[in-house]
C-alpha cells in the first residue's frame, strides 16, 4: 500500500507549523489593531481576596491627557475570557479601553465554591475597580457588558455598584440574559437608577426572554418577547406595563430623567440562538451602536465595518494547524530510536467487504449511532446526572459539565466494545480478521511504547499553544471549539477524566481500524469518511432535531434542554476528526492505540480548559 514518506510528511510538518505561526501573527496583527492596540495578560489579587485572569487591550490614543472610556465585558457560562474577542477586537479599535474577565471558576480565574461565584460581579465589578484606577481612564464613562451569565454578572456588578460609596458604571449592556424588572416582593422595579442601559433579546434564545403564568407554562415564545410586561416595562425604566400608558418598540432608544440624569433604555432582537451571541455581526453591530451612543467612541467607525471575523479566521488555520501537528509529528517520531519499533512498513491492504460483512457493518453503524443518541438523552434527563452536571451537589469531579460529556463517551466506548465483541464471534472468526495483526493485541512493549509517543506528541502540540500564547496572546479556535494555553491546575483535572475519554477513543480506533477498516467503491477514504460520518451523526441528529423544533414551533424539544444541544456543537467536530487521525496514525504504526490516546489526551485538555470549574 502507498505509505506517506519521511520527506512527504515532513512537507506536512512544516505546512502545520507555518500554518500555527501564520495564525498566531494574523490574529495578533488583528486584535492589536495593526498595533495601535497593547494587549496585556493579567492576574492579580481582587479586593475580594481571589485570583482574577483578564485581557487588557489599551489603545495608543487612551492616555492621561486625552483619557478615553472603558468597558469591562464577560463570557459567559462554560467559556473564558476570549469568547468575547468579537466585541474587544472592535471596541479598542474604536478608542475604547477594553477588559475582558475569566469570570471566577472558569479560564485562568481562581476558581469558587458555588455559592461565592457571584462575589462582586463573578469577578466583573472587581474588573470594573481596576479600571476606574487606571490613570488613561476617564471615570464617568465605564460600561458593562456580557454573554449569558456574563450578562448576569453584569446585573451582579450594579448591584455591587449600588452599594459602593461613589458609583462608577454608567453604561450596562445585557446580552441574552434577563434584565432585572422586578423586587423581591415582584413589583416592578428599575434597579439600574440613572444609568443608561440596553437588552439584547435573541428570538431564538434557548433559556431566556418567555413569559410564564402562575404554574409556571410558558405563554410567549423568545420571538414575541418585545410585547411581554417584562420587556415593557424594562423600556419603561420599571414601570408597571399595565399602567405605563405606552407600548414601546425594539431597536429604539428612549429617554427619561432618573434622579436628575437622563438615562437611555433599548432593546434588540436579533433573530439568531443563544450561543450565537458572540459570534455574530449583528449583535456585535448593536454592542458598538449602544456604546458609541451611551459612551462616545474616542474613534467613530460605522458599527457595521467590523474586522473581528478575520481574527476568527488565523484562529481556525490555527486549530487546523494544530490538528495536522498531531498526525505529523507522530509520523515524523518513528523514526527516531525510541519509536522505529512501531513504524510499519507494511500494512495489509484494504479490501473491499463481503455482502455479509457490509451488512455488519451498516447494521453496526445504525446500532452504534442508536446507542449515542439515545444515551445521551437518557443522561440530560437524569436527575442525579444533572445535579452533577450543574455542580449541584458535591462531587469528586469540580467540572460537571466536562463529567457529563466524559461519562456518555465511556458509556459509548463500553458500547462499541460490546459491539466489537458481538461482530467478531460472529463473522470475524469466519472471515479471518487476526487481531493481534491487526494490532489490537500489539503486546505491551508496543502498547506503552505507543502510549509515550502519543505523550510526547500532546505536550509538543501543546508547547505551540503555549508558545503562541506567551508571544502573541492568542489561541487557536472556532466559535466553541478551543486549544488554549492552560494553568497548571488544569492537569490533574485533565487526569481526572482522561480514564474516561480512553475509554472511548480506545475503543473508536479499535473498532474503525480494526473491525472496520475495508474499501467502500474501491476507495479505503470513502470508508474513512463514512466512519467519520457515523461517529458524528447522533449529535449532529439530536441538533437538527432540536433547532427544527425550536424554529418551526418557538420551543425546544421537550425534557431536553437547550445547553445539552449547545454542548453538542464541538463534540459533533471532535468525534469526526477522532476517526480521521486515528486511521491516519494505524496506517503509519498498525497500532489503533496511539491515535486513540493522542484523541483522548487532547479532548481531556481541551475539555477542562473551555468550562466551570467548582470547588466543594
């Protein structure tokens, strides 16, 4: 069979670095603003006694003869700190100072026990401090925005900013997260006093932006949110809707005077889903318009001429970089000293199946997808498994989110064993498929000998992030799928639920190189791709399913929540690629177990860097 030559992959190689580099320059060249904009990283200790991680982007033109507004802005639930790269690309390119906060818990934050996450802002209010002390600040012109629960930390931060001896936000815009309308005894209410402050609403928000009667039914979908009393009476400055004597409208601003301030409310309703938010022309369109109107931009560029998306675009060549490493630093290795003895020379040729093992095959395929599917609905409406998931409860595992992922793929990894099992007393005894030449028995030298190459090449593709990270302060990603650079603590949390991913991805490479590795029309990358296909197809099932519902009747599909199809979105590109890299690596080794750990190593990293950690 043709095998990829050392000078070939090495051409490969040096595609996957330059791509690594020319991503980390362009985006860098991006969110600097071709330079104009420093970009510092930061922790320090808050008043309130905890760790906090932040972006800082101050432009050239912010000095402290010509001060210029600040904005702190926040991710939201699950993310970190460069979520919110569309709105701080374009913000310090129009003269703003701009912050952006790992809220506590989650990125390089300290993380919180679950009752203290809220303390001063979830780290926003405290961010707000910081800034308000900068000298090339100017005080009385500080906003607050944020995604989600960056939203809600934003709520949090004027609450704190209520309390405080001498006030200094006056400008909050919430996106996707309800504002507060009500007291705690529920009459309508307008906490926020003389500050000036908008709502994104998205019509196909999963959460939020419904109105409910009294057994708690929902009466209006997200579409229709304008016309609930909640909305009105937002845009009301907290008066009761049924006696504020005029229905008010979205995408217009409007003014009354508050204890001697004229303050501004908006709304805006794009029609986009919730995790959408950061990502979206529109609404970082309505984040420059509200800001440019409450704040002044130092620099007035139309809202609507944005650049971000370029930034977005050196980041995804470099999570495609990164992923080309994987397969070509592997390859390039085996030829060292240390792990000639896995290269193969040569592997078996893949030929086509019989009839009965094409029907195997299918029926293999449709019960695996079955089984994906249906696990994953049966966890989501799990009680136990969602107090877990949601960090409830106390649990051995801090990251909930990432449990709940790691638990199903086991299940699933058990599964296709099962599976395997079945298929090989079968027809695999019959149809003469040798295990132990097809390397699922490769003995333990070449098991562990393969395991510390898979190590070597994780903590190389690593070492890029890292490198990246400390010299141009960027990372590699698209939309919710992210390879960052992560703080020590996030390795024992890694190790935590790396059991639980080789579990899975062991079995994956098992059962696509070595029960089901053939040609399909003569082509051994059709059956790559059909593979690949098959291990994304029950998320990307439960998804369309889901947003189908959601669009066609204004609500999701019912008992299965919406972050549960949201979590979904990378998994969907993770477990195509898993087949991918793993057929890649056995036809260079004839060993399913490195691909296997170099998959389940990266995701275990990728997994406990990108959410919600939880102490007690």
């Amino acid at each position: 069979m043709k095998h990829i030559t050392p000078r070939r992959n090495a051409l490969w190689l040096a595609i996957a670095l330059a791509l690594c580099l020319i991503s980390a320059i362009g985006a860098s060249l991006v969110q600097t603003a071709g330079g104009h904009v420093a970009v510092k990283d930061l922790r320090w200790e808050t008043s309130s006694g905890e760790t906090l991680s932040a972006l800082l982007f101050k432009p050239d033109t912010a000095t402290a003869d010509d001060k210029a507004p600040a904005i702190v802005v926040s991710h939201g639930w699950w993310n970190n700190r460069e979520m919110q790269d569309a709105n701080y690309v374009e913000l310090a390119r129009r003269g703003y100072v701009v912050v952006s906060i790992d809220m506590y818990g989650h990125g390089n934050s300290e993380p919180l026990a679950n009752a203290d996450i809220p303390v001063n802002g979830t780290g926003m209010y405290d961010a707000v401090t910081l800034v308000a002390d900068l000298p090339y600040v100017d005080t009385d012109r500080i906003g607050v925005t944020g995604h989600s629960n960056g939203a809600r930390a934003a709520n949090y931060s004027v609450v704190a900013d209520n309390e405080a001896p001498t006030p200094l936000i006056s400008s909050v815009l919430l996106v996707d997260n309800e504002a507060f309308y009500a007291d705690a005894d529920g009459a309508y209410t307008n906490i926020y006093g003389g500050r000036d402050v908008g709502l994104v609403a998205d019509q196909y928000d999963e959460f939020f932006f419904r109105s409910y009667d009294e057994n708690g039914v929902a009466l209006t979908a997200p579409r229709d949110f304008v016309g609930t009393p909640n909305a009105q009476s937002f845009l009301n400055f907290g008066a009761d809707p049924a006696t504020a004597g005029e229905t008010r409208e979205a995408g217009q601003f409007y003014t009354e005077s508050v204890d001697g301030t004229d303050a501004r409310r908006i709304l805006y309703t794009p029609a986009q889903t919730h995790p959408w938010g950061p990502f979206s022309k529109q609404t970082t369109s309505d984040v420059i318009a509200y800001f440019d109107a409450t704040l002044g931009a130092p620099e007035a560029i139309d809202p609507a001429a944005q650049v971000w998306q370029w930034k977005e675009f050196f980041n995804a060549l470099g999570l495609v970089g990164f992923g080309i490493f994987l397969v070509a630093f592997a390859r390039a290795l085996l030829v060292t000293r240390a792990f000639a003895g896995l290269r193969r020379n040569e592997l078996p040729e893949a030929t086509p199946q019989t009839r009965t093992g094409l029907v195997w095959f299918w029926a293999s395929m449709v019960v695996s997808a079955l089984i994906s599917g249906v696990t994953y609905v049966a966890l989501s409406q799990n009680e136990a498994i969602g107090s877990l998931a949601f960090n409830s409860v106390p649990s051995l595992f801090p990251q909930g989110a990432v449990f709940f992922i790691a638990l199903w793929a086991a299940i699933n990894g058990g599964a296709a064993l099962l599976i395997m099992a079945v298929s090989w007393f079968a027809i695999g005894r019959k149809s003469g498929i040798d295990l132990r030449a097809g390397g699922m028995l490769p003995g333990w030298r070449r098991f562990f000998q393969a395991i510390l190459l898979g190590l070597v090449v994780v903590v190389a593709a690593f070492g890029i992030v890292a490198v990246v990270d400390y010299f141009f302060t960027t990372d590699f990603r698209i939309w919710v799928l992210a390879v960052k650079w992560f703080t020590p603590d996030k390795i024992p949390l890694a190790l935590l639920v790396l059991p639980f991913f080789l579990l899975y991805f062991f079995a994956n490479s098992l059962a696509v190189n070595v029960f089901n590795r053939f040609t399909l029309g003569g082509r051994e990358w059709i059956n790559t791709a059909v593979l690949a296909l098959f291990n994304a197809l029950a998320p990307i099932v439960l998804v369309v399913v889901q947003y189908t519902t959601f669009f066609a009747s204004g609500e999701l599909v019912p008992g299965f929540g919406g972050i549960y199809s949201i979590w979904l979105f990378p998994v969907i590109v993770i477990l195509a690629v898993a087949a991918v890299v793993s057929r890649k690596l056995y036809r260079a080794t004839g060993n399913p177990y490195l691909g296997g750990f170099i998959m389940a190593a990266t995701v275990s990293l990728v997994s406990v860097t990108n959410t919600l950690t939880v102490t007690g």
